[in-house]
C-alpha cells in the first residue's frame, strides 16, 4: 500500500466511483466534482445488462451489442464487456446488492430494446442507478476526499504525461493540483443540447480537456437519442425508461394509432436510433406521440421515479398516457482508451461515458452504460495499482506557477450553443447544416492556445470547443449509421472490416490537420 501516491478522479458517477472503491485502500484518492448531484448515474432508471438467465449466453449478449452498435464496436471491448461484466454483477449479487426480486426472492430479469433475451436487472424500480452509487459511496465514504463546487479548467501535461489539473471554484478562485494518475470520469454531452436526459452540468468538457492534453478522440459523432423524454408544454421533466416498454407500453398518437407498427421487426422495443427518428418523424408531421402505459399493473410501484416526474410535469397517470420526445442521452464516441482505460497521453485515464472504450459503437445497445463504468472501472483501477511507483509527484504538490491571462475571449451564450446544436446536430443531419454550425462555431475564439484563455471562460471555451469536435466528426462521416443520421447520405457504407485500425489513424490524421 502506498497512501504516498495520489490519483486524481474527475467526476463522482459510477465509473469515477468505481476506481475509487477499488483504490481508496492502496493510495490517496481524490475526487473533484462540480458538485455531488452533478451526474448521470443518479439519474440511470433503466438497470445493469447481463447473462443472468439460464437460456442465456456472453455470446447472444455480445452479438447483440454488435448488432445495435451496427457493427462498428471493439469487438475485444465488447467480449470484455460481457463476460467479466456477468461475473462482476454476480459478485454484486453475492455480496447482497439489492436488485429487485420478485415474492419468492428470485430476481426479476427485464427486456429492453434491442436485447434478445431477458437479461436486465434493477434496484428499486426505476432508481438502479440511484441505488449503486450509494451502494458505492457507502464503501468510499471516510476514505476518499471530495472537492466540491469545482469545475477542471486545463490537464497539465508535461512531456506527454499527465501530471495534475488546473481547477477554478465558485467563487472564481483558480487552483492546481498534483497526482500520479489522472481519471477523467466527466460523463458525455447531453447537457450541450437543448433537450436532453442528462444533467444539464454534463456538457462535454471532458472531450476538450483530453483533446487540449494531446488525447486522440474518437467517433463522436455517434450520440444517442433516447426516444422518450417526458414533454409537456415545451419542457421536458425528465427520461421515462425503456423499462416501461419492456414492460409492455406502446407508443401511440393521440387517436391510438401505433407509431412503431410495420416499422421494425421488432415495433416498440426496435434499437433507440430507429425508435427516435420515427417519434421525431412524426412529431415533425405535427403529431404529439404518447406512451400509453395503460395495460401495465401496479405502474406506480414499479416505476415511482417516472411516476414522480409526471406528477411534477401534472400528467394524469390514470389516463395510461404520458407524452414523450426524444432528447440527447448518450455519446458513444469519446477519449479512446485500450482495454486498461488509458488514453495516449501518459498517465491519463478515461472511462464511462466520456471514454471512447469501443463497447458501442454506432449505437449503444440498452443498459450496458452502467455495465461498462463497472467492468472498465475495475480495468482502470488494477492498472494502476500495479503501475510502478512514481515519487517525483511530491516535488511536485502545491506547485502554482500558472500565469493567467485576463484578456477576454469571444465566445458563443450557451443557451444559444444548446439551441444550434439540437437544430443542427440533432436527430436529423444534414451536410448544408453542419458546415453551417461548423461556421458559425468558428466564428468564436477557439483555435488558441488553452493558456491564453481566462480560467474563468474555460468551462464555456471547452463546452463550445466540444460541440465544434462533435460536429466536425459528424461532417467526416458521410453516410448515416446507426445514431448517427444523415439525410444527404441516408445510407450505410459497406467496408466495415478493419473499422477500428483505420478509424484511429483517420482521426489521428484530422486532429494533425485541425492542429489538436
Ligand atoms: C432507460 O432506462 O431507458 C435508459 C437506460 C439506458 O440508457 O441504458
């Protein structure tokens, strides 16, 4: 055990909890957050994915995950994924982690989107991801120290590797810190968009911090769209879970007409990327589409989050119909990282959702987001107990020799950012749109150096230098797959073979263009 070395974790979501829990006993963990609510996990209704049942294998669970991801996923991720995924749940289990069970005590195994077999559990109804951070916080608690209210500003980097970060709090206060390791744990980029699932502080930093460090990113033109977000009067209140149509719920019109009836094989429960762009097709047309949850017994019990969020939307949940719209959920692109979760620049980790792991390709197959920030957490923490031991840190610590400028930079409003970026990166893309926002983002100061940027325009600086990484990626991808849809290219491209290999060096070479 060495309490000497010191890892920074950037987020406090499962991923960033989990190599805490893993770490806390063997080093100094530290865990900076913009504040405690500031995450996903909290809000992940929809459970774990993983073979449980009897008539289940890795195997169909693998092949599923390739198939909703249209192929473009690591296929030694996702093998990783699935089966070290099951014996680590299995162990959860073991150690009496209370997923719902039925009267007998037997566990209740759901179906969602895109799965062919039962394979899902939860906690608590709709709270699954409520229930494993304070399940994992549990075990934290005491032994690893949060810094609150502060948002990270710059990794610093020398000579490639990752040595600290800079941070500013709410006050404005700017300050610096060393470790031996870096994990950034910040979540995706919901928050960039208008209408979203995700907490409205989750806005893509993550993705220019990593790309400002020297990491190479990835596919981040693939960002899901959850179906149903519940809409009322313009707003929405929050996800209604898949779980409900698991559970049998049916997406209608007003007149009960189906929405998804003969448009996939498998109707309601067809993979999100298609689900979504039927509901926007249609809502588009002018139609307002519901859930109709009618037929679904003891709904309230099961499901008390969303029974919650429609009585705070004032939707009557005895009429069995809850309206919906889709929002932005999940990116599947991010920082890349091998199968240890370390990204190109030294010392410098990535995981959960803001990792490009490779698990999902182009488009990710229905709770395995949890399943990943498990199994890739673990990956992370055992590589880093067994890095050798580094003392020069300590020479290190409290060092704050930063010179920060304060000439004020040109940047965009966010509420404007949110906006343009569900216009134009949204469901629906096209070539003409994208370059259009791509201008429009270029119009800001972003192509400067990170030190010349005022510490307190940082966070805005790297949410508007997210959206221009994002929709550059999307204009490089000329042809739509899985999230990722185009209307001037509305079709796949064949030559999927190799994906991975060429993908990186394609975007190695871009980033060498745009001067990343
Ligand atoms: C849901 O409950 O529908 C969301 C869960 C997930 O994104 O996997």
């Amino acid at each position: 055990m060495n309490k000497e070395e010191r890892v920074i974790i950037i987020g406090n979501g499962i991923s960033a909890s989990v190599v805490a829990m893993e770490l806390c006993k063997h080093k100094e963990v530290i865990m900076i957050t913009k504040g405690l609510e500031s995450n996903n996990t909290v809000r992940a209704q929809g459970g774990i994915a993983t073979v449980i049942n009897e008539n289940d294998q890795w195997q169909y669970h693998y092949e599923d995950t390739l198939r909703a991801g249209y192929h473009t996923n690591h296929s030694e991720a996702v093998k990783l994924l699935v089966r070290k995924g099951s014996n680590y749940i299995k162990d959860w289990i073991n150690n009496d982690f209370p997923f719902d069970r039925n009267h007998k005590g037997e566990l209740l195994i759901g179906k969602e989107g895109a799965h062919t077999h039962h394979r899902i559990l939860h906690a608590g109804g709709d709270k699954t991801g409520e229930i494993i951070l304070l399940f994992l916080h549990k075990q934290i608690l005491g032994n690893v120290r949060f810094i609150s209210n502060q948002t990270v500003t710059q990794l610093i980097v020398e000579n490639r590797k990752c040595i600290g970060v800079e941070m500013i709090d709410h006050t404005g206060h700017v300050s610096t810190m060393y470790a031996d390791d870096v994990v950034l744990a910040t979540g995706g980029c919901g928050g960039l968009f208008e209408v979203t699932s995700n907490h409205p502080s989750i806005m893509g930093e993550g993705l220019s911090l990593a790309y400002h460090a020297g990491a190479t990113l990835s596919d981040l033109e693939f960002i899901q769209f959850h179906p149903t977000l519940l809409w009322e009067n313009g707003y929405t209140f929050g996800l209604v879970s898949e779980a409900v149509r698991g559970e049998g719920a049916q997406l209608v019109l007003g007149n009960g007409e189906r929405v998804m009836k003969d448009k996939h094989v498998l109707e309601d429960l067809a993979p999100r990327d298609v689900v979504s762009r039927n509901i926007e097709k249609t809502r588009r047309a002018g139609y307002d589409v519901f859930l109709d949850v009618s037929m679904i017994k003891d709904f309230q019990k099961k499901f008390p989050t969303i029974t919650n969020l429609c009585e705070k939307a004032n939707v009557d949940l005895t009429k069995g119909l809850i309206p919906v719209a889709p929002g932005a959920h999940f990116i599947m692109g991010g920082v890349v990282t091998d199968l240890q979760g370390r990204t190109e620049v030294d010392q410098l980790y990535a995981l959960g959702e803001v990792a490009y792991t490779g698990v999902h390709g182009a488009n990710r197959l229905a709770s395995n987001s949890l399943l990943e920030a498990l199994v890739f957490g673990k990956q992370v923490a055992i590589t880093i107990k067994d890095s050798p031991s580094r003392k020069k840190r300590n020479n290190q610590r409290g060092q704050t020799n930063f010179i920060h400028s304060t000439k004020q930079i040109n940047l965009p409003s966010l509420q404007m950012l949110r906006k343009k970026m569900n216009k134009y990166v949204g469901i629906y893309r096209e070539g003409f749109g994208l370059s259009k926002m791509k201008q429009w983002l270029e119009s800001f100061s972003l192509h400067q150096p990170i030190d010349s940027i005022p510490p307190s325009q940082k966070a805005l600086y790297h949410q508007t230098m997210a959206a221009w990484l994002i929709v550059t990626s999307a204009i490089a991808r000329t042809e739509s797959r899985g999230a990722h849809y185009r209307h001037d290219y509305p079709t796949c491209k064949e030559g999927l073979q190799d994906y991975h290999i060429n993908r990186r060096k394609q975007i190695r070479e871009q980033q060498m263009i745009s001067g990343g």
